[in-house]
C-alpha cells in the first residue's frame, strides 16, 4: 500500500503491459474523474511501471488510485501523493519505453479477472473488484 489514500474506489479503467509504462503514460496524463487505473504487469517484479512522477501526475489529473499487478518504485514520492497505490513490491529499475501493451482490455490479476468499466473498492483489508457500482 502506498500513497496518502488508504482507502480508494473507482470505475476502472485497464491497461496490460509488461515493464513498460508509455501506455501508463497515456492514461495519467488525461483526466481521470475520480477512476482508478489497473495495470496488469503479468505479476514482473524486475521492473516497475509506476514511480513518483506518474503518481503526482495521476494525482493532478483527479485519478482516485492506480493497482499495479507488478513494481513501483520511487516510493517515498508516492507516498506524498493523495492517492492510493497497490503494487506487488517496488523495484529501483526504470521501465521499458517501447509503448507494448493493450489498452481497454480484460486483465488478469492473481488470478482474478477485470474488465475495463468494473468498480474498484480498496481498503486496508484488501480489494474487491464488482461489476456494478456498490453502496459503500
């Protein structure tokens, strides 16, 4: 768990890619609305795909949160930003810059899948993905 927002909840929003994050960039540099993004990293720990910069960019940009199924890094930054970050670790080395990946699309996340339009309810407790909005 990273950033100042423990708790967080949004219409999702997906994108797969593999240590690279041009796609991620794309996405964060446009409004968010109060969604929240889900990267599927396929689970890569030798990389991340988030760090300090995006994170104040997503902030900025009114994303509520960002669920990385793979590394952050630079996470001292994103724990000053106001929103919340769920990451698998963090790893120091930078991403890949070559825009792979698929935008949009069903992700698989440990296991569980996500579709582009779910909600997205993060806590201390864990995260619970629905394909409908809940009363919360």
């Amino acid at each position: 768990m990273y950033g100042r927002s423990k708790a967080f909840s949004g219409r999702v929003v997906t994108v797969k890619t593999v240590e690279d994050n041009i796609l991620i960039h794309e996405f964060l540099e446009q409004k968010g609305h109060g969604k929240v993004l889900v990267i599927d990293g396929c689970g890569s720990l030798r990389r991340a795909v988030v760090g300090g910069n995006l994170s104040k960019k997503a902030q900025n940009n009114g994303w509520v949160g960002i669920v990385v199924y793979g590394c952050v890094r630079d996470v001292d930054d994103i724990n000053l930003c106001d929103i919340g970050v769920r990451a698998l670790n963090c790893c120091p080395v930078r991403p890949a810059k070559k825009g792979v990946g698929e935008k949009h699309v069903p992700v698989s996340i440990a296991g569980t899948m996500v579709y582009d339009g779910d909600w997205l309810y993060a806590d201390s407790d864990g995260i619970l993905v629905a394909s409908s909005e809940m009363a919360v």
